[in-house]
C-alpha cells in the first residue's frame, strides 16, 4: 500500500509539523502534520490514491492546487474529498477513493458536508 | 496558394463545429469533396459548451415542421452513432431511453399538457407522450424531490455526450477525405463565374459550392451571398458536478447525469450580446432547481461551470436555404447541433450535394425574417 517515498520534507520539523498519526484504508501511518493531506500521504510513501470511476485505473495527486481532481479520497466518511486543499489532523480516517462518489439514500438527507464548513 | 490547386474541393465548408462537420461528414458519405474552414481557439464555439440531449419534447410548438424535423433526426441518429462507432472507434454513448420535463407547479404541468397535446394533434401517432402525476413519476425516477409534482415523458428523447460526438465527427470525416484547416477567418465571400472564392486570412479558396455553418458568424456572411441569416447570441449557463455512482437513467430537460457519471445542470437563457461569462445568480438558481429535483445532490461538489452562447435566430427555429440569387451558397444555421446532427448528416448533405430538398425545409428559409422586419417597419 505504501512504499519507499518518492518525496522528502525539506524544511526542518516545527512543532507544527510534528509526527501525527492517521488511518490510510484502515492502516495506521506517521506522516508530518501541518500541511495537506495530499502532501502528508505522499511524504508517507502512498502511491495510489484512488481508482477512476470511467476506467478504473490508479490515481495521485499530480497539480497540488485544487485544479486537477486527481487526489481525491474519502476523508473521516466524506466521499471525492480534494485531498491537497484538506489539512492533515491526527486521527483523521482517510480512504482511497474507489470509483465515483455513492449518492446517500433519498431518505438520509443530513448537511454532514456543509457542516464542516466546506 | 492552396485554394487554387487543381484538386479544389466540391464544396467549401465555413464553419467547424457540430453543424458544420456534420454536414461535411456527410457530405463525404456522399462522395463529395470537401473542405471545412474552421476558426481559431478563439471562436465563441457553441460546439463545447453545449448540454448534449437529443431532444424532441416540446420542440415545434408553433412551427410543426420544426417537431417533424426534430423528430426525424432523433429517429436518424441511432444510425449515425453506430456509424461513427464502426468508423472511428469512438462511441459517443447515445441513449434514447425517452426524456421527462419535470414540474414543480399546477401552472408548469397544464402548459406541458398544452405544448404536447397540440403537437400531438398535429403529427399524430408519431408523437407520443404521457403526462405523469407526482405518484407515476416515482415510479419511473424514485430519486425525484418531494417537491415535485409531476412530468412529461416522450419516448423521444435521449442524449449523448456532445465533446466525443464533436471529436468522433472530425475523426469521421477526415478519414473520409475531407480537408480540415484550422486557425482561419474567412472575411470576404465573392461569387464568381463557376462557383465562390472564399477569402480567408490564409488563402483564397474556390469552390462550385458553399455552406455557411459559421454559427453566430453566418449573419455577416451570408448576407454577401444572398441569404439572410440575423442570428444573434443566447447565453446559455450549464454547471457540472463531480462524478458520482449513477442514480438517473434517463435525460430530463435541465438535469441530466452523463455517461461518465458527473452530472449536468443548466437551460438557462439570456440575451446578453457576445458575453459569455457565468454570472453568480443565473448560475445557483440553476442549481437550487435541480437539488429540489434531485434532493440527494444536495452534498454533491459541483466542479466547473461554464457559459456558451446559442446561435438563436429571432424565432428560435433553424435557417436552411440555398441562395435564388447565387445558387450554391447554402446557410445552415441552428442553436441544436446536437438533436439536429443526424439530420445534417443525412438529409441536409444529400440536399447540398444535389439532391432533392427534404419537405420540412420550406418553413425554414431565412426570408421568413425578412417578411417579419418588414410588417415591423410598416407597424411602426
């Protein structure tokens, strides 16, 4: 799932960056805090973020600004989350985002997004 | 000088997009030669901004042969698509499972019924619809809102995805021979002896025949070869959404989800001259109507919003007609490149190339608007 990074943090760790730890697909990872989620999965060595919903073919972050869509993930439950405009928080659950988006039932129609102030 | 080599083409196509690869597609299925004359990037290209439906509902009211026409084509296209599929390889996902208006008002639903009874009174068994009450709705679309109260549906309807069509179109009809040059603006169109010298910014091109599929370009050009096409711009304003798992299997008229799963939003129009930005309020009263549709996209993140201006003639319907005073110059101008591309194909090429003129087009010349500018003058 994870492999040797291709990446390396340049700047020497502030408390800020300090190790954090979170879930990627239900595995535990120490990644530097103060940054994206994008960057902090990368630093870590993950290579493959998601699958894409036309041909299923693996997916990573390739602009870094919120232009390309290609680093989406499920992050604490949100589904197709732009993973380099999130900041990495301990504990956060994050999964590969596997195809399109499920839509929530008609009847389950709860502002979980818009809560979190998106 | 390329335009006056001696392999000058049969035809000169002016315009690129959806109109006029369609008719030059055509025209090559034919045997004709041709060349299309297509504008820079720069172009206000209708062709990429379009909605992609494949749509009769509704359409006519008021000029039937436009609903016949219309109707023709939707039936033209399955031909068309597989065409293009078994040519190019590109298949352009039609899907003609029928197509509902949804309504949110009493007022909304006794208009449908108005707009589809007459039409139906005037072409017969080859229009048929169903007027759905809030119940019969849910059961053809579970994911409809409450607010909703009903719909129409027509087995007529359907849609496609309008950038591979414009793709699978170019594809097609190079490979067919037809000549494609880009990047260029034609200014001047002079009749000559034995055909039209046609001046661009790259060169003078000649040919028997010419088609003006300029869009929004054909008001000014067709004048200088006696037609008369005043279109003018219609803001449309479309917004589309990430892509999600698929819950809607058919096109309705301002919702609809694609074959790659993102779903479309749009129908607005606006009469805004040559502006084709998106404006804030045009843009979220569009996607309040279709959450109110749809409630479950509620949470849906919408990723790109655009605005394209349709090439509206003054009474929204097409303008086809062949110059009485220099024969051979063509203008073939519409704002449903889409609905209409089966049609251009098939039945507007064989025209051009020579053939008889399909019946529906004598409600389609543009003198109509002259007759109109002229009562107008008088009225006043």
């Amino acid at each position: 799932m994870t492999s040797k990074p291709l990446f390396k943090v340049l700047t020497p760790a502030t408390d800020a960056q300090a190790t954090i730890h979170i879930w990627f697909n239900d595995q535990p990872l120490s990644v530097p805090g103060g940054r994206s989620v994008a960057a902090a999965l990368l630093a870590a060595g993950v290579q493959r973020f998601r699958a894409t919903p036309v041909s299923g073919a693996p997916r990573a972050p390739y602009c870094m600004m919120g232009a390309c869509f290609e680093c989406l993930v499920e992050i604490d439950g949100m589904p197709s989350r732009q993973s380099c405009l999130v900041t990495v928080k301990d504990g956060m659950r994050i999964h590969s985002q596997e195809g399109a988006r499920d839509l929530p039932p008609s009847s389950d129609m709860n502002p979980l997004e818009n809560a979190h102030g998106r | 000088m390329r335009g006056h080599s001696v392999d000058s083409p049969d035809v000169l196509v002016v315009g690129g997009g959806l109109v006029g690869t369609a008719v030059a597609y055509g025209l090559a299925r034919e045997g004709a030669k041709v060349t299309v004359l297509d504008q820079g990037d720069g172009g206000f290209r209708a062709s990429r901004g379009n909605f992609g439906l494949v749509w009769v509902q509704g359409k006519g009211y008021g000029l039937t042969p436009y609903a016949r026409w219309s109707r023709s084509s939707s039936r033209l296209w399955p031909g068309l698509a597989a065409a293009l599929l078994e040519e190019t390889g590109i298949d352009v996902s039609l899907k003609q499972p029928g197509g509902f208006h949804l309504c949110f008002s009493d007022e909304e639903m006794a208009e449908r019924e108005k707009r589809l009874s007459t039409l139906q009174t005037e072409l017969g068994d080859e229009y048929p619809y169903q007027l759905l009450d809030a119940r019969e709705l849910r059961e053809r679309i579970p994911t409809v809102g409450p607010e909703v109260i009903g719909a129409s549906y027509t087995p007529m309807d359907g849609h496609v995805n309008p950038l591979k069509l414009l793709r699978a179109l170019h594809e097609a009809m190079q490979q067919r021979g037809v000549t494609l040059v880009n990047g260029e603006e034609i200014g001047r169109i002079v009749p000559e002896t034995n055909g039209f010298a046609v001046h661009g910014k790259k060169a003078v091109w000649r040919a028997p025949k010419v088609v003006l599929s300029a869009g929004l370009g054909n008001r000014a050009l067709s004048a200088q070869v006696g037609l008369h096409a005043p279109v003018a711009p219609n803001r449309g304003q479309v917004l589309v959404s990430e892509r999600v798992a698929p819950f809607l299997h058919y096109p309705t008229i301002n919702v609809r989800q694609t074959d790659e799963g993102s779903v479309q939003f749009g129908d607005s129009m606006e009469e805004v001259g040559y502006n084709d930005f998106t404006t804030a309020d045009v843009l979220s009263t569009i996607a309040r109507r279709g959450v109110r549709a749809f409630p479950l996209l509620k949470n849906v993140r919408l990723v790109r919003t655009w605005a394209a201006l349709r090439v509206y003639s003054p009474d929204g319907f097409p303008i086809y007609e062949q110059s009485l005073q220099y024969p051979g110059a063509f203008v073939v101008t519409c704002h449903s490149g889409v609905t209409l591309a089966a049609a251009h194909a098939m039945r507007i090429a064989p025209w051009i190339k020579g053939g008889p003129i399909p019946d529906e087009l004598a409600a389609f010349r543009g003198g109509r608007f002259l007759a109109a500018e002229h009562a107008t003058s008088h009225a006043h």
